[in-house]
C-alpha cells in the first residue's frame, strides 16, 4: 500500500486541464440544469438509470456526469439505486425482451410526478438493434416516454442539455 501511495505522489496529477471554451461551456448548462431543477423541484432532483439492455456506452457517459468535471451534484443532480426515491427514469439501450418486466415494474415502482428519458440511438428508436427476436425496439414501446436524448452514445453535456431541456418544457407546461 506504501509502495502503491508513493508512485501516486511521484507520477502527481497527469490529466490535462480542459479547454477554457468547454469549462465555460459546461459551467453555463450546469447554471441552466441547476436554475431548471430548483425551479421545478425546489430541492435537487433524484435520477434511477436503468440499462434495458444497452452496450453501456450510454452508461459510461452518464457515470461521467458525475466525474469531478462534469460534477452533476453540485447542480442538484443524484443517483439513486432504488426507483422508489427517484424523480426521473434515465434509461439506455433497446428494451430487450428479457428486461420488459422489470422496466415495467421499475416504472410502476417510481412515484409520480414521473419522468421517463430515453438516452441514446438505442432507447429512443431501437437504433442498430430495431425490433427483433430479443428486442422489442424503442423504450416508448413498453412504458411512457416524456423525452428523448439521441446519440451515440449522446456526450455528458448532451445529457446536461437534455434534462434542461425536459425540466424547462414542463415548466412552461405549467404555466
């Protein structure tokens, strides 16, 4: 542990810092998500992601949300492993046949007000997979969907952007 924690501190901090023009970038959609979240929420808003069957390139970009340079919780935004604390669904990849019963119940676990948002190719359309034999295509195809998040997989700042997005249009729903 000693040998491990002293080439820690000889190799030092070796990450590149980020372009000023992406720090500036991310800073101004994290205000906005932030602004989005108090006002509809009050609090920050809690999310369960659920893979229905994804290649997890969609996961990996939104575990990145929560690296120290996105950094999601200083927005207002946390995880939760149980749908019964959470505001918002995030959920990546085609329904496969096999995750339809726990998505449903997922869904039917999470108490309303409720959001459902389908991350990526894959969960808004069905993507490469389409409707197979093991795949039942596009997330709307098994429960509700209030919003859609394309790509890719779609970036950290894509997903920043798209729950922003979703958070402003119910508001102005409400109005």
């Amino acid at each position: 542990m000693i040998r491990i924690l002293r080439q820690i501190f000889r190799t030092g901090i070796v990450t590149e810092p980020l372009p000023d023009q992406l720090t500036r970038e991310i800073e101004a959609v994290g205000l906005k998500l932030e602004a989005a979240v108090r006002e509809r929420f009050r609090r920050s808003i809690t999310i369960r992601q659920v893979d229905a069957g994804s290649c997890n390139g969609c996961e990996l970009e939104i575990h990145a949300i929560n690296n120290p340079i996105y950094n999601c919780e200083k927005y207002g935004i946390h995880f939760t492993a149980s749908p019964r604390f959470a505001d918002l669904l995030l959920v990546t990849g085609p329904v496969t046949r096999n995750m339809e019963i726990a998505l449903r119940r997922t869904y039917v676990s999470t108490p309303s007000p409720k959001f459902v948002v389908a991350v990526g190719d894959c969960a808004c359309t069905g993507g490469i997979f389409g409707e197979t034999y093991a795949s039942l295509g596009g997330v709307d195809k098994v429960i509700p969907v209030d919003a859609r998040i394309p790509g890719c997989p779609p970036t950290p700042l894509q997903l920043m952007q798209g729950l922003t997005r979703l958070l402003d249009e119910e508001e102005n729903k409400k109005k």
